[in-house]
C-alpha cells in the first residue's frame, strides 16, 4: 500500500497517555497518510496530564470501510472507550475487514472487549496482561509484536518499535478498506494539531442527579502559552 493513500483512525478518549496519542498520529502524517482522530464525540478529551485534544471526527460519523487502519492509545483512556460500544464496534469491524489494529499499553482493554484477542500472539502494559490472557490472547513480554494484522506494544518507550511495525505493515499489505471516501475534520476546522493554548482540567463527577456512575469532566484550564 503507498502510505500517502492510506487512512488512518487514531482513538480518543479522557486519560489518553500523550505520547500514545501524538507520536503515533505525527509519524504517520510523516508518511503522508491521512490521519484523523476519532473519539466518542467532538468535545474536548485531556490527557493523564491534561494535553486537550478535540477529534476531527465523532465515531457515528465514521465507519470501518473508511480505514486502513485504527490506532489505539493507552493511559486509562481504554477504560472510557470500551465503555462506549460504537468505539468498539469500530474497532472489531476494522479488525474483521482485513485491516489493521494497533494497541499499545492500556489499549489490550479494546482488544478483549472487542473479542478480537482470542488466539492472538499480543503484549501489553504488564498491569493488564491478565484482562488479555483472560480474553485468550498470548501474552508475551516483547516491545512490539505483530500477529496477523494486530501489532501491539507495552509503553511509550516502545513507541519508535511500535510506529515501525505499523508503517512497515502498511508498505507491505494491500487496501483493504471498502470505501473511497476522503474523511476531512468536521465544520471545516483544520486537521487536529498538537499545538494548545490552555490545558485541559478533569475532574469526576456524577453522570446524573443522586447517580453513583461517575464520570469524568473536562474544562478548560488557564492558558499555558
């Protein structure tokens, strides 16, 4: 596949790990593929660190035909994913397309719940590795491993192994998404850039009146430059 051709998905929800998140979505612009954040809505995400980034797109206005490929940060962010069953859903049909599914750290989270671990030589951040055993993926200690067309890795220290494999997947792998649609962020905003003004606050909060299920609430914090 000629990388300037191909589409990409990268993932995004709160707790994102920065450099999960960036490295990965800056390589591959590097390429020259077309890369577009995808999260549960348009609104603004923050990182573990509170690094704001606002998706190009919401998922229920991409489809799985539109990929390439998805890439799936760590942090805790997986953890508000696999809540929402659209990223989900994403990701298990990018998976049953032929295309590829990258995950590192936390990301093994998306994999089981996907059910797209099973029988599939993966690593992890080593906190969960028992969540993907227990999804029946083979587990191993590696900085990045490939299985079909699943690459995964365990930390941001594995990043220049993991962003490799990914563009060395797709220089050897054919099309396979079905769609000839060029994705462009929504409301003729420019693609989503790295560069911020002001950090991103989150707290927790409930999610209704007198509710016990929390969840996590972003606002905009003081300018940093």
């Amino acid at each position: 596949m000629n990388l300037a051709e191909a589409q990409i998905a990268v993932l995004a929800e709160n707790q994102y790990q920065e450099l999960e998140l960036w490295y990965p979505l800056l390589r591959l612009r590097e390429e020259g593929a077309n890369v577009v954040v995808v999260g549960p809505s348009e609104q603004t995400y923050g990182s573990k660190l509170g690094y704001p980034v606002t998706p190009d797109l919401a998922v229920a206005d991409v489809d799985a035909a539109d990929f390439d490929a998805v890439v799936i940060p760590g942090g805790f962010a997986p953890e508000g994913m696999r809540r929402h069953k659209p990223m989900i859903d994403l990701v298990r049909k990018v998976h049953d397309q032929g295309s590829l599914v990258a995950a590192i750290c936390h990301a093994g989270w998306i994999l089981a719940s996907a059910e797209i671990a099973r029988d599939r030589k993966v690593t992890c951040v080593a906190l969960i590795k028992d969540d993907v055993i227990h999804a029946g993926g083979k587990y191993v200690d590696e900085p990045v491993v490939r299985d079909g067309n699943i690459i995964t890795s365990r930390l941001p220290s594995d990043l220049p192994v993991f962003c490799k494999e990914i563009v060395r997947y797709l220089k050897e792998a054919p099309r396979r998404r079905n769609s000839a649609k060029v994705l462009a962020p929504s409301k003729g905003r420019p693609p989503v850039s790295p560069a911020y003004t002001h950090a991103a606050e989150l707290t927790m909060g409930p999610r209704g009146t007198a509710s016990a299920d929390y969840t996590t609430i972003v606002k905009t914090g003081e300018r940093v430059a």
